[in-house]
C-alpha cells in the first residue's frame, strides 16, 4: 500500500509514520509536509533513509502538487495542520487557510482519484463540557467550536462529510482528544512544563488550572487510526480518547514536579486563555465496538515515560523552545 501522510514532519504524522513502517514494513509512505515552525525533519532522523519513505516539501494549498501525490497513492491520511489554539488568538489566518483551504485542496484531489481520504480532527470541535459533569463527547454530540483553532476544524470535519455525501468520497474521520508523548513540540502544556522545569523556570498554568483533557497517548491514536485504515467504515466518524479520569490539568502538573523531584512552588498560575474550553472528555464507545480499539497506554505510566524521553531528548527540543519564546515574546 501506498500512503501519502499530510503534516507527517509534526508531533502525531511523525509518531504515526514511524509506527507504520515499523508494522508494515512493505508499505510505502510519502510525507508531504510544508516545515512550518512545527514541523521539523528531526523528528523522522531515524527513518529518513528507509528506502520505502519518502519525504516531499511542498504545501497542501499547492494543488498541482497534490493531484501529483494522490494520483500515486492509494490512500491519503490527513494530519497537516495549524494546530496550537494559543496561536489561532494571536493570528487565525494560517489557520483558516492550512486547515479549511488545505483540506479542500486534498479533498478536490481523492474526489478526482477516488482514494479514501482519512481526515484526522479533534474533539475540540464539540466545544467545552462542564466541570463535575459526566457528559462525554460521542460521534453524535452537535459541533459547537469556541476558538479559531476549534472553528477551523470543525469547518474541514464538515467539508469531508459533505464531499462523502455529495461526491461519495471515501473518507473517514476521527476526533480524537488531546494527545501526549515523544516528538511534541515544547510550546504544548505537556511538554512546556517538562522542559521549563528542566530550564529552572516556574511552570505556567492558565486561570485556575481545574482545566480537564483526556489525554491520550499518541501510539494508541496511532493504533485507532490504523484500525480504521484497515476495517473502518466507509463514511463515518469515530471518537478517539485515553483513559486519564477527569485529570486537570493542575494536578498534571502536580504529577510531573512529582517525577522531576521539584516542589510545588513552581506553579506560577497566569492569565487565562480567552475563551478556554472548561472541560474534555471522549466516549469512545464506538471504535471499541466496531474494532476492537481501546487505549492501552495508561497515562501516569506513560506521563513518567515522557518525562523521560524529554529529558533525554535535551538536543531535540532546545531550538524549538528557544523560537517559541522568542514567538511569544514578540507578540
Ligand atoms: P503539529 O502542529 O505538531 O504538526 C502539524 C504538521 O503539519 C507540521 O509538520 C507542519 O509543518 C505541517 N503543516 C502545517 N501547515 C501545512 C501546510 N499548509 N502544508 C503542509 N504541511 C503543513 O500537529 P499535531 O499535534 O501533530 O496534530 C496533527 C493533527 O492532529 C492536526 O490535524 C490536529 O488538528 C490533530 N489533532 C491533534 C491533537 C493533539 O493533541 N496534538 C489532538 C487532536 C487532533
Ligand atoms: P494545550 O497543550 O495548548 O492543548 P489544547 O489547548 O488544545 O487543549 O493545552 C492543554 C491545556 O493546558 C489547556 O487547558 C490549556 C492549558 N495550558 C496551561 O495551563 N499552560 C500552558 O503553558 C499551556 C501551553 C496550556
């Protein structure tokens, strides 16, 4: 099988094109990423001489190019991506043009080639659940995006059903919750507190920290993805989340000044993000009784482990941390 993977230079596409090529080794897969600010070949060292990959810089919005690369694929798995809400407040732009444009100018391609086109969204798109609430997020929950970032997701989720229903596309979606572990770029909330403790900073938590994410390790995305390239149904939805309980993320933080031996007086509590979504929460259901998928990653053991790869990682992430701060201080 051929597979042109979008976005496969960032934090999941990375992660998933590895554990691709580590299953199906005779696979072949073509990563087409653009190397904005989050995507980095870094992240594919490992693989980047494996004779059954290769790698295309080049734009989802250059349409020539995409018709090239679909027309040789025989299935299209869609990560690229503008993917930081923080960003989508301070310039929404890129993100209506990467994730709405983007997503057209693939979708306008497999409708011409008819490949399946697997689009990957988020579960930020059925906006903010409430706090001691037990409502979780299902495939049938009404869209209701409260940040550009959510917005434009949830404006590419339903150009990919409408292609499906008007042109008969085959696609699949998933909306899968706020994913941690190796290759994330050190301005998400995970891996900013890692690295800032290790820099001797205080880490910072927005508003009253009693934020909630259902935190998701990335291999068992990558598993649920697969899973639906391989038995999904043609044409629906399925949501995708972890096993973290309700976790806020003050006690997330909690947990990681635990394994680094810090104390909690690093917590320095900050302004808020305008518009932040209270809480998050998938019931996934469907996927486990259609597929067989559950999350097997329990999220302390795999918290600790990311520790660990970050720490070890010191080379990897420096010079992202270095420009996100210089971003953020521009700003
Ligand atoms: P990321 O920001 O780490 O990576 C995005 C990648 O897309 C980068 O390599 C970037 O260079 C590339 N890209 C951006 N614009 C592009 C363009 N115009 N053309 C080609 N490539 C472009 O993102 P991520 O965290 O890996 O997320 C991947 C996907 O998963 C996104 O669609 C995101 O919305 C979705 N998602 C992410 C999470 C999460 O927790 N990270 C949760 C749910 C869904
Ligand atoms: P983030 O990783 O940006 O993911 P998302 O906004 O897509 O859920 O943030 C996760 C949570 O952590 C969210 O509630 C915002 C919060 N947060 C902080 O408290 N401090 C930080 O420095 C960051 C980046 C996020």
């Amino acid at each position: 099988m051929n597979i042109l993977v979008t976005g496969g230079a960032g934090f999941i596409g990375s992660n998933f094109i590895r554990y691709w090529l580590e299953k199906y080794p005779e696979d072949y897969i073509t990563n087409l990423d653009a190397l904005t600010y989050a995507g980095n070949l870094e992240n594919l060292k490992d693989i980047e001489s494996n004779p059954n990959y290769t790698f295309v810089h080049g734009n989802i919005l250059d349409a020539a190019l995409v018709d090239t690369l679909v027309e040789k694929s025989d299935k299209v798995v869609h990560f690229a991506a503008e993917s930081h809400v923080d960003r989508s407040i301070l310039g929404p732009e890129a993100f209506i043009e990467t994730n709405i444009k983007g997503t057209f100018t693939l979708l306008e391609a497999v409708r011409k080639h008819k490949k399946h086109f697997h689009h990957v969204s988020t579960d930020e798109v059925f906006g903010s659940l409430s706090l001691g609430d037990t409502a979780k997020f299902t495939e049938r929950t009404p869209y209701a995006p409260r940040s550009p970032y959510s917005a434009s997701k949830a404006g590419s989720d339903h150009l990919v059903r409408a292609y499906s229903d008007t042109f008969q596309v085959p696609v699949t979606i998933t909306n899968c919750s706020n994913n941690f572990g190796p290759y994330q770029h050190p301005e998400k909330f995970i891996p900013r507190m890692i690295t800032n403790i290790m820099d001797g900073e205080s880490i910072k938590v927005y508003g009253d920290g009693l934020y909630v994410r259902d935190w998701l390790f990335v291999k068992d995305h990558c598993r649920a993805i697969d899973s639906i390239l391989q038995k999904g149904n043609v044409g629906d939805t399925y949501v995708v989340g972890g096993m973290s309980e309700d976790i806020n993320n003050l006690e997330v933080a909690k947990l990681i000044l635990d394994y680094m031996g810090v104390g909690e007086d690093r917590i320095e509590f900050v302004v808020d993000r305008p518009g932040h979504d209270r809480r998050y929460a998938v019931d996934w259901t469907k996927i486990h009784q259609d597929l067989g998928w559950e999350p097997e990653h329990h999220f302390q053991d795999w918290l600790k482990e990311t520790v660990t790869w970050y720490k070890a990682n010191e080379a990897w992430w420096r010079p992202l941390k270095t420009q996100a701060e210089q971003f953020y201080a521009s700003k």
